[in-house]
C-alpha cells in the first residue's frame, strides 16, 4: 500500500542487518503525522529514538514511557 492510514509492525527490527534498522527507522520517522502506526518491539531504546508517543505494557498495566 503507497500510504496506509494505520501501519502494524511486529518485531520489524529483528533479525536485520544494520543497514536494514536504518532503513526501517527512517521509513518509521517520515510516517510521523501520516496516520498510526504501531509497533510492538522489545528495544525500547530505539522505539524512544523514533515514535511520538510510546507505551509499554508490563504485565497487566500499561505504562507510558515519555
């Protein structure tokens, strides 16, 4: 799709090579102000590094994270 109005990723670091973070990260950052996207990820460091707005569920409460 050329500009999906909500974007649901799963993990879209794992298992890419540098280059491929890279690419991802910046595709994340344009989308900013284009519609929702959601990322479900295990680094918090780089979802910090990116998002608007950020959640983290642990356990059963969700927290925000700034």
């Amino acid at each position: 799709l050329p500009s999906p109005r909500v974007l649901l990723l799963d993990e879209p670091f794992a298992a890419l090579d540098v280059e491929g973070r890279l690419w991802i990260e910046q595709r994340l950052t344009a989308r900013r102000g284009l519609g929702a996207t959601l990322v479900a990820s295990h680094e918090p460091e780089t979802i910090m590094r990116i998002a608007h707005r950020a959640l983290r569920v642990a356990g059963a409460r969700v927290e925000a994270m700034a």
